[in-house]
C-alpha cells in the first residue's frame, strides 16, 4: 500500500475513528520519543544537561522549576 492510498483512507474515516486513529498515532510518536530519550540518557548524550544545571547552581543561576 502506497502513502497516498494510507492517506486517501484516513480523509475517508468518519470523525470518531479518525480522533482514534489520531489519538494512537500521538500515542506511538510520544512511546517512540520517550525510548529515544531512554536511549539517549543510557548512552551519555544527555550528560552536558546535568553538567550545565551543576554549573548554574554553583554560579546561582540556577532557577526552580
């Protein structure tokens, strides 16, 4: 099945299916995102941001969230 024919079946979805198509789909980006963040945490990627925040606090920078 090609992209455009994906696409021509989702304008044809009557409005609650399409809400539930559109709700599994932010579901599945924000599953996928937070394995990436997982990933990125385990490999060290992420360590400059901790590194930063330490930084501000020592130089009292550093804000409350």
């Amino acid at each position: 099945m090609e992209i455009a024919d994906i696409q021509a079946v989702i304008e044809s979805l009557p409005p609650e299916q399409y809400a539930r198509l559109r709700d599994w789909f932010t579901e599945r980006d924000w599953a996928l995102w937070d394995r990436q963040i997982e990933a990125d945490a385990a490999a060290g990627k992420l360590d400059f941001l901790i590194d930063e925040a330490l930084a501000e606090k020592v130089r009292g920078t550093l804000r409350e969230l």
